[in-house]
C-alpha cells in the first residue's frame, strides 16, 4: 500500500492519521460522558475521567497538526461521480471536521482552569499558568479567569460537544455509509482498504 495519496485513494499515512482521530475522538467522548453519568462529583474516578478527556483531546490537537502538514504534501483523491451540490458539501464538511479538531482542544485547552496529566505520564501547565495567558487576558484583557473561561465554556460544551460536534460526525459517517451501500461507490474503500 502506498504511503502517500494516490489519484484514486487515500494512502496508508493519512489512513492511519484518520482513523487514530476517530478512536481519539471516541475516546474522549467516551471519557467525558462516563464522568457525566457514571461518577459523583470529586471522587478519584471523575478525576480519572477528566483527565483522560484532556489528554485524548491534547493528542487530537497534535496528531491534527500532523495531519494538516502530510496533507499539504499529498494530492487529495478525486471525488466520486455526483451532483456538484454533493461534491461542494462533502468539501464544506471535510473543512468544518477540520475547524473541529482544531478549535475543540484549542478551547478546551484555554477553558480549563486544571493542569492535564498527559495520561498520568507527565503535566502540562494550565492555559491560566502561562505567560501567554499573563500578557493577554489579565494585562491585555483585564479580565478574570472565570470571567475569560464563561464564554469559551459556553463554546466548548453547550455549543460544540453537545451538538455541532455530533451532527458533524454523524452526518459524515452517515455520508460514507450512504456511498457505500445505497451509492455503491468507492468513497469508503478509498479511506478503508482501497
Ligand atoms: C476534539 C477534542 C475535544 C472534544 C470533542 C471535546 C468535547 C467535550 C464534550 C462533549 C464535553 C462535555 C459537554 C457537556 O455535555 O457538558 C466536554 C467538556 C469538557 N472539556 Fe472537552 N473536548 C475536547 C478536547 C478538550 C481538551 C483538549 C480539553 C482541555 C485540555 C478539554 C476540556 C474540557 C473540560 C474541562 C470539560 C468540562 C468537563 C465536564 O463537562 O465534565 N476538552 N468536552
Ligand atoms: C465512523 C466514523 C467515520 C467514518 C466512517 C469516516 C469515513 C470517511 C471517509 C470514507 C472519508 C473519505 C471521504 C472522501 O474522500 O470523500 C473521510 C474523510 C475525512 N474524514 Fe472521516 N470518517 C469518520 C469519522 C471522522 C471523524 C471523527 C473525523 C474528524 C473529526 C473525520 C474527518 C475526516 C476528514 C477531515 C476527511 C477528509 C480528509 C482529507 O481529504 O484530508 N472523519 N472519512
């Protein structure tokens, strides 16, 4: 198989970048609603929970990062045959999944007020902790903490992990689902085994 993109499919690497994303997206949706539902409020299990939310979500940041590098040295595969208005919305969403894996960790990263233990490997400092955070929001903003975080809270969980986030994934897997059995084309293949 090859490494790089071909015409016809997506090559092993960006397969690989791929589909790690979705099991790092499974993982923190997994880890954040199993605090939600299943643990009491500061009890070690829900610390657990959080943490492993920040630390699949910062690994999603940084294997993004990858993935935005390796596609810009990679054609993308062409489109199966449709209608212009299916080629032109398939791009939107593949951009909005896009805007996601970025701006997901980014505003969770800067609304959290807790350091991350990367999988209880190591720390990495709170936004709130860094110089960055110094310059920009108390000196530049002159604003609280909780008074920064309210808003980009607001955007992290009510407006994206509750819903956009979803729709989103669920009308592109929906979409590839669609292609390869009611379509019957190669979209799936191209991202799978093709
Ligand atoms: C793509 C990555 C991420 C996704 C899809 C995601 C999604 C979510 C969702 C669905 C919630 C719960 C919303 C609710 O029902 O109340 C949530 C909460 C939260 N997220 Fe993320 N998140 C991501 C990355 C991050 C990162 C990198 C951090 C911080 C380093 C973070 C910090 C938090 C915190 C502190 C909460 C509140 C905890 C809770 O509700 O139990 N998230 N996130
Ligand atoms: C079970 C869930 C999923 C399935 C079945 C799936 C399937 C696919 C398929 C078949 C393609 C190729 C589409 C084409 O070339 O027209 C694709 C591309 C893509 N997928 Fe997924 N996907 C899933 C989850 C996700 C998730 C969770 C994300 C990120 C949040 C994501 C982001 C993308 C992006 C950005 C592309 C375009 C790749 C590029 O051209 O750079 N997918 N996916």
């Amino acid at each position: 198989m090859a490494f790089k993109n071909t015409k016809n499919n997506y090559g092993s690497i960006a397969k690989w970048l791929h589909w790690t994303i979705v099991a790092l997206f499974l993982g923190s949706y997994c880890a954040v609603y199993f605090r939600h539902w299943f643990t009491e409020e500061k009890t070690p299990e829900n610390w657990t929970a959080l943490q492993l939310h920040l630390s699949f979500g910062i690994t999603i940041a940084a294997v993004v990062i990858l993935r935005i590098i390796w596609r810009n040295f990679n054609q993308t595969p062409g489109q199966e045959p449709g209608t212009k208005l299916a080629h032109i919305s398939a791009h939107i969403g593949h951009y909005a999944l896009y805007s996601v894996m970025i701006l997901m960790p980014l505003s969770g990263y800067i609304g959290t007020g807790v350091n991350t233990e990367f999988f209880f490997l190591f720390d990495i400092a709170k936004f709130e902790a860094t110089s960055i955070y110094q310059t920009l929001v108390t000196d530049w903003l002159g604003l609280s903490f909780k008074k920064f975080e309210e808003p980009i809270d607001f955007f992290h969980k009510e407006i994206m992990g509750k819903w956009a986030v979803w729709i989103l994934i669920l009308g592109h897997a929906m979409a590839a689902m669609y292609h390869h059995f009611v379509a019957k084309d190669r979209t799936l293949k191209k991202m799978t085994t093709g």
